[in-house]
C-alpha cells in the first residue's frame, strides 16, 4: 500500500496548494482507476514534487495532503509517528490530564491527519473516521492509541453521509457503556458514541468554567443547554440560580443528573428556544448573565446565509431577557460561518435592539483542538464573551 511506486497525480497548476484539501477540479484525471484512500505521489505541471496523500477520486476532495517532504512515506509507521506527537502536544505541553479527562487526542488537520478525529472520554477512545485513506490505516492507528491508553476501550464509526461521499464502509463496533467524566474539578455523564447524546461536549472545556466565574453572583439562562455543563459550572462558581433550556427531553434527564451529582441547585426546562423566550418575554423576565449555544446549523456552504439569519433571529431574541449590564456568550459550531461574520452578526444584532454590545473576549474550542494555519475551517467554534448594556 506504501511502496516507492505509489500512483502519481498530477495537479492542473504548477502552483502549491496552500491547502490539504486538493478539489477533483484541480487534478488531472488519472488514466486507471485507483482505489479511493490510496497513498499517492503529487507531482505538478512540470512533473515535480508536491507531496503525498490520500486520493479519492469519488469525493469532492479528491487529495488530503499529508506531507510535503520528499522524504517521508505514508505508511503505519508515519501515521503511529504523527498520533504519538499529538498526544505529547496534549500530555506534555498542555498538561491536559491536570484539567480534565475528556479531551479531543486528534483533531484532523490540526495534527496532520487529514480526516481522523478521537476523543478520550476517561477510559474509553472515539474514534471518528472522514477520509477511506484513513479507515485503511485503522489496525495501525487503533494500535498506536491503544499504546497510550493502555486498557482503553475504542469505538470506530464514520457518518453514514462520509460514507458515501468517500466510498468506504465502517462497520462499527458496540458503543461503550456510559461513563462519568472530570473536568476542572466537577463531574459529568457522558456516553462515548451515541452522537450528540454524548451529554459533553469537551470544547467548551475553558469557555465553561471562564462564563462561571462571569456568573458570579448573577442569574443565569443557559440556552440549548444540552447536559447543563454552562448551568451547572455557574452554580458551582456562586451564581444565585440558573434555568437551562433545550428541546431534548433525554439530554435534559441527564443535565438534571449532572446537577446533583455535583450537588448543584439548578432548574432544566424542555421547550424551543424562540418559543421559551417569547413567553419569557412576555412575562417580564430577565437574567444577569445568559448562554447561547445553539448545533450546527447547517454543513452547506450554499445555507451559510440562511444561517447567519437564524443566528440574528436567536440573538436578537434572547437579547430581550437580559438585564442591562448583563453577561451574553454567544457561541456558533457552524464551521462555514467565520468569526467575522458571526461578530458583524452581532454588530447588527445590538443595532436592531437599540443596544450596547462591548465584546469582552473572542474565544474558540480548547488547546487540545489545534488548528493548521492554512486550515480555518477547522477553527469552527465560536464563543463570544459580551456585556450587553
């Protein structure tokens, strides 16, 4: 599979791609058919040297760049090198395990591994594949985790839609019990593999506990609080109450879990948000510090506008409950909105309301979630700390 006579793809440009990911649009065509997820050599125009990835001629990305250093080879050995490198970024350098055991271990491009991500959740490994190249290096890199984790449980699984796009066929394993989770000193249920049911969201890691020390003293309003990591952070650091709210009746049961087991007061409520706040608003109620952090929106570049609107409607709506000098983080997992778009969002947003917005800080995912400089879709969380007058 990786032999000095890998397939050769030319490039239609004698220029570098300035990024991993190489559109079909940009290649030549090769004359036989070559097996998507195969390690290939990138030559351009003038047949020199780009570097090695992954071709998938099914997939829109037709080449995930790897390298481009002549003399390394794609094999087991190159992927065990780089997962063994980012797990030394997060142990070492970050010093990860003081703060928490539930941290991201690959994040794709960030560590030079183009469509492989793994979280830890204490004791137990997901592993999320996005490219056939790297599903045909799973006995490697399952063995690699498995040498720093030793005794760890794994679960593999790609999204059925990746799948199809990338031609390849997971057959995942049992998902692993549910298991409790730390960090900065307070626990929390999580369920490695089922989704968004997961009930943790590790990015949000220091936004959590940065918004607690904010709510001090105030009310809070936790919206599309999934397992109530925000509330309950809140109430632990002395905030005076705090209600989440989020259509999901099953997520709430375990944000009410996670309440008591860290022996918190706070109060969870099922409804859609727009129709909560409304008859929130109605009543006259407000709050001195308030969170919103809606799901993705949306993963087509084509419904990047329709996106920005609904982030508009929700903000606009939830500045409506909060008391002037009060805290707003606002947050976007939609990785095709850019910061600057979300922030001009905002712009408008306090213009419409006839309000003050101060940005007070512009945070994104955790440490532990490396972006390449030549990838900024992989910076897709935005969190912005305000103080809305």
């Amino acid at each position: 599979m990786n032999t000095p006579a890998s397939p050769v793809i030319q490039l239609k440009s004698d220029r570098t791609p300035g990024h991993p990911w190489v559109w079909s649009a940009q290649v030549v065509k090769p004359a036989e058919r070559i097996p998507p997820g195969s390690v290939v050599e990138v030559v351009d125009t003038r047949g020199r040297f780009v570097g090695r990835g992954f071709w998938n001629g099914h997939a829109r990305v037709a080449l995930r760049m790897l390298t481009t250093d002549p003399a390394d080879t794609v094999d087991a050995a190159w992927i065990a090198a780089r997962i063994a490198r980012a797990v030394e970024l997060r142990r070492d350098l970050l010093r990860l395990d003081d703060a928490s055991d539930a941290w991201r271990v690959v994040h794709s491009e960030g560590d030079g591994l183009s469509g492989l991500v793994v979280d830890r959740y204490a004791n137990h490994l997901v592993v999320e594949y996005f490219a056939a190249g790297m599903w045909r290096f799973r006995d490697a890199i399952h063995a690699e985790l498995l040498r720093h984790f030793p005794g760890a449980s794994l679960y593999w699984f790609a999204e059925q839609h990746v799948q199809r796009q990338e031609s390849f066929d997971v057959r995942s394993n049992d998902a692993p019990e549910a298991v409790d989770v730390h960090e900065h000193g307070l626990a929390f249920h999580a369920a490695p593999g089922l989704g968004h049911k997961t009930g943790f969201f590790a990015d949000q890691r220091d936004n959590r506990l940065r918004f607690a020390g904010l709510a001090r003293g105030r009310r809070v309003l936790d919206l599309c609080c999934n397992a109530g990591g925000f509330a309950v952070h809140a109430m632990k650091a002395g905030a005076l109450e705090a209600t989440g709210v989020d259509a999901d009746a099953a997520i709430l049961e375990v944000a009410r879990a996670n309440a008591r087991m860290n022996d918190v007061d706070a109060t969870f409520e099922q409804g859609d948000v727009f129709e909560w706040l409304r008859a929130a608003i109605a009543a006259g109620r407000t709050w001195d510090a308030v969170v919103l952090d809606p799901p993705k929106l949306t993963r087509d570049r084509n419904q990047v506008v329709n996106a920005l609107k609904k982030y508009f409607a929700m903000n606009r709506t939830a500045l409506d409950v909060i008391a002037p000098g009060g805290i707003l983080l606002t947050c976007s997992c939609t990785g095709l909105v850019g910061e600057g778009d979300f922030i001009e969002m905002l712009r408008r947003v306090a213009l419409n309301a006839g309000r003050d917005i101060q940005l007070l800080h512009v945070a994104g995912a955790g440490p532990d979630h490396p972006v390449a400089s030549n990838v900024p879709e992989n910076r897709y969380l935005k969190a912005v700390f305000c103080r809305v007058s």
